[in-house]
C-alpha cells in the first residue's frame, strides 16, 4: 500500500491542506484498492486558521512515507521553520517523492530541492521564489511541475490538479477520472495559471510614467509603436525604455502586448462580442492574431477562456 504524509506545522494553509486529505485520507477502497496509507505528520497540535489538528505521528516519520505532501506556507516573507525543512529534507533523502502545493514551493525552496530544477508557486509569489532561489526556474504560467521526485503547484485550486497528476501516476488515468468526478472537478484543466495573472498597471503616482499609462489603456485599440509612446511621454526611446524596466519589469511593447491581452480578457468576461470585435479593440487586429497570441500568453484559446469565465 502506498504511504502519503502531509506535513503540518503552524502557519500552513488550511485550504491546500484539505485538498490533500480529501484526495489521499478519504476512505476510496471502494474505487481502488489498496488505495493509500495517508497520515498527517507534526511535531505537536497544529493551528491551522481557525482549525486545531492533532499529528498521527511526529515529523520525523516524513522519512517513512512514499510521498510527502508539502501544503502552502502562509508567510512568504519569513522562513519556514527549520523542524519542518529539514524533515522533508531528509524524506527526500530517504527515497520519497516530494509535492508543495501553492506556497508550499517556499518550504522545498529553504530544504535545497528546487536548485537546478523547474518549479512554480502562486503567481502572486513566484517573483519572490525566483529571487530567494537563483538556482530555481520558476514558470509562473503552469499549474503544477512534475520533475518526477519533486513536484510543485501553482496557487488554490491548482493544489487538486497535481494530487490528482499523483493519483494518475499511481493509479491510471481512469482512476484518477473516477476521484475527479466524485469530488466535481475537472480530471484535467486546460491552460495554465497564465489564464488567471492580472496585469495590473503601476499606480499612478510620482513616477515619470504616470501619465502615459492611462493614455496608452484609452488607446489600446490604435496602432501604437515605442516612438509613439517616447514622444507623449516626452523623452527619448532610451530613456522611456529605461523608466519601463524601473517600473515594470518589462519592455514598453512587452508591457502593450500585456495590456492588449488583459482588455481581450475583460471583453471576453464582460460581452458577447465576437473574437473578430475584440480583436480589433485590443489593437490585435484580426481574430487569427488574437487566437495566436492569446494561446500563446494565456495558455487556453479565446472561446475557451470565454467559456470558463463568462457569467
């Protein structure tokens, strides 16, 4: 019978951490069986929100399981307690295959077992995993990565999608349908977290900028070019690139495309108008080059994003 452990300490997510015990606890003999000898592991009462758990066993039987399960940390900005790194550390020593969901990537982060490989978080947080982990590839466009002993989830909801990505490697695809369809969740989700990364624009402020950007988003429909943009902004192409990286992060063209995308997003969400009227009102010209370039950007075509977040 295959081991799971989810490992809890204070300040885990109790969504993330449901998922799991909802996926790899529930009693499925019926459906397959063995199915899995699931325990939670914690050196003592776990708070979890508003929630108190009790431990089967203590951290150190992480080392014991097939899979550890890692669920999201809830601050990002401290380090994860060092009981609990060193734990999984030593579970993926001894031979277990290692899952974070969500923020739970920051946990694997601090233990060394993102260096040198691919990995994702929420996308909220993947700037920050990039950062405090150079060694890493983060991709903040899919919903999990699978680098066979490590695995990692974007945020929430892409928590289900890789426990039932594990279920569908122990157990087939067909049973991982069967768990899908108990719990009324997609087996598999097209796209990536891409379909759900807001672009927001900078506040206004005291910023050069500040007032170009909500010229350009009044504008998106308009054959605009980076003179076009340095000529309003009353400076150079240099100089205005310059200004973009300080506050973006990206290019100006980078940072268009991006809006151009968004507004094709809030068309599709909003109104019923054809792939040709948005296409043409994101300044993407013909539906051929949104459907390129939104496939490309957010992971899923436009008809289908459509479908997914239309009222």
């Amino acid at each position: 019978m295959p081991t799971v452990a989810l490992a809890v300490v204070d300040g885990v997510l109790h969504y993330e951490l449901s998922v799991a015990v909802e996926v790899f606890g529930a009693d499925l003999a019926h459906i397959v069986d063995p199915w899995y000898d699931f325990s939670l592991c914690g050196s003592g009462p776990v708070r979890v929100g508003r929630f108190r758990l009790e431990p089967d066993h203590g951290l150190d039987h992480l080392a014991r399981a097939d899979t550890v399960i890692v669920p999201g940390w809830a601050d990002t900005d401290r380090e994860p307690p060092a009981e609990l790194v060193e734990a999984v550390r030593a579970a993926h020593t001894a031979g277990a295959r290692v899952a974070s969901l969500c923020t739970g990537a920051f946990v694997l982060g601090a233990a060394g077992l993102l260096d040198g490989r691919r990995a994702t978080t929420h996308w909220g947080h993947t700037r920050e995993l990039a950062r405090r982990h150079p060694a890493t590839t983060v991709d903040p466009d899919v919903l999990y990565v699978d680098n066979g002993d490590v695995l990692t989830s974007a945020g929430k909801a892409a928590a289900m999608d890789l426990c039932l990505h594990l279920v569908r490697l122990d157990h087939g695809s067909a049973i991982a349908n069967r768990i899908a369809r108990r719990l009324v969740v997609p087996p598999h989700r097209d796209g990536g977290q891409a379909q759900f990364i807001a672009t927001p624009v900078p506040a206004p402020g005291g910023h050069p900028l500040s007032d170009l950007f909500p010229w350009v988003l009044e504008r998106l429909d308009q054959p605009l070019t980076v003179e076009d943009l340095a000529r309003r902004a009353r400076m150079s192409s240099r100089h205005l690139t310059r200004h973009f990286k300080h506050l973006t992060g990206t290019t100006p063209l980078q940072w268009l495309h991006a809006q151009r995308i968004r507004h094709a997003q809030e068309l599709l969400e909003t109104t019923d108008a054809g792939v040709d009227t948005v296409a043409a009102a994101a300044g993407m010209g013909t539906a051929t080059t949104l459907r390129r370039h939104f496939q490309r950007s957010v992971g899923v075509p436009p008809d289908t994003y459509r479908r997914t977040f239309r009222p």
